[in-house]
C-alpha cells in the first residue's frame, strides 16, 4: 500500500465482499456446497460466480454456499433467487456455465432454459 488510493480500493473490496454475504432485499445466488457438490465442481463453479460478480461490480447480489440439495446427479446446482420472480435452480453448472448465468440471468434477466431443472 503506497497511497490513499490503494487504501481505498481494499476499504472499496472489502465493502463489496462483506455486501456479498448481508441479508437483504436482493439477488441471491445460492450454491449446494455438500461433498456430492464439491465432488463435481462445486468450488470452481462458486469461484467462477465470485469472480464474475467482482468482474461486472455488481451490487445487490448475494452469493451463500449451503448444503446437500438432495439431486446429487445434477451437482453442482445454483439457484437464482430474484426479488418478485421464480426461483430458478441450474444443475450440471461448471465454471464457464456459471459466468453466462451471471451474465445472462442475473445482469440481463434472461432465463436460459436449457439448463434449468427446476422453477420454485
């Protein structure tokens, strides 16, 4: 750290990580981190959505890993909660998979459908 500046974009990055985790009236983007989600990817995936978030500066998205969703065969599974719409759940999701939701579905509002497996 050599400056004011530096001090205020690691003040500005661990405003947005802690925003990640708050409980509000936002987006929220909820990953199944059991060991089945883990054996698939899970952990690159939720990495992959991390970075994407930071990438586009998006605020009002929260990301929270939970457990075991009970669809293992579909692992890694991400559900996409926008305020007043549809639970939307995505299996089989990699990495790459992961940034088109966040660019698609959370930046752009388009549902892509092929790859959900399930509407709640």
């Amino acid at each position: 750290m050599k400056s004011l500046a530096d001090l205020e974009k690691i003040r500005e990055e661990a405003r947005r990580m802690t925003e990640l985790r708050e409980e509000k009236e936002q987006t929220k983007v909820i990953i199944g981190m059991g060991t089945c989600g883990i054996a698939a990817g899970a952990r690159e995936t939720m990495k992959a959505i991390l970075e994407e978030i930071n990438k586009r500066n998006l605020t009002g998205v929260t990301l929270t890993p939970t457990g075991c969703l009970g669809l293992c065969e579909q692992e890694p599974i991400v559900e996409v909660d926008i305020p007043g719409q549809p639970r939307i759940i995505y299996g089989k999701v990699t990495p790459e998979k992961a940034r088109q939701i966040v660019a698609k579905h959370i930046v752009n509002n388009n549902i892509i459908g092929e790859w959900v497996i399930g509407r709640k």
